[in-house]
C-alpha cells in the first residue's frame, strides 16, 4: 500500500481505505457497527448477509476503478 501511495495509484488508495473501514466496522470502532442496522441485527443471517454486501461492495468499487 505505501508504494502505492507514493506513486499515487489511486486504485492502491481506495482498496487501502476500503481495508481501513472494513477493520473499523469489524472492530466495533466508537459503535459504528451497532448504529448500522443490518450489521446490527440479533438475526445472525441478517448480520452476515449485511457483511457479504458490504464486502461485494468493496470488490464491485475495486474492479470499477481504473487502474492508473
């Protein structure tokens, strides 16, 4: 990642940020996770259905950047 940002690609950039905010939310970071209701939810089908959206969204954001 820090090659990456040293010579800007801002593909490397994103996926890292992506990585950063996938970590918070897992980690619970000043309730993050419990304000979302999907990721919060007492059904745990919901919860994982709620993570495998967030993570096929970090996938669908990464192929759509351009590689520069």
């Amino acid at each position: 990642m820090a090659g990456g940002l040293a010579i800007g690609r801002s593909s490397v950039i994103v996926q890292g940020l992506e990585l950063l905010a996938l970590a918070l939310l897992a980690a619970d970071a000043k309730g993050l996770r419990q304000r979302i209701p999907l990721l919060s939810s007492p059904d745990k089908a919901l919860a994982a259905g709620g993570w495998v959206l967030l993570v096929a969204a970090a996938v669908a954001l990464d192929l759509a950047l351009p590689e520069l």
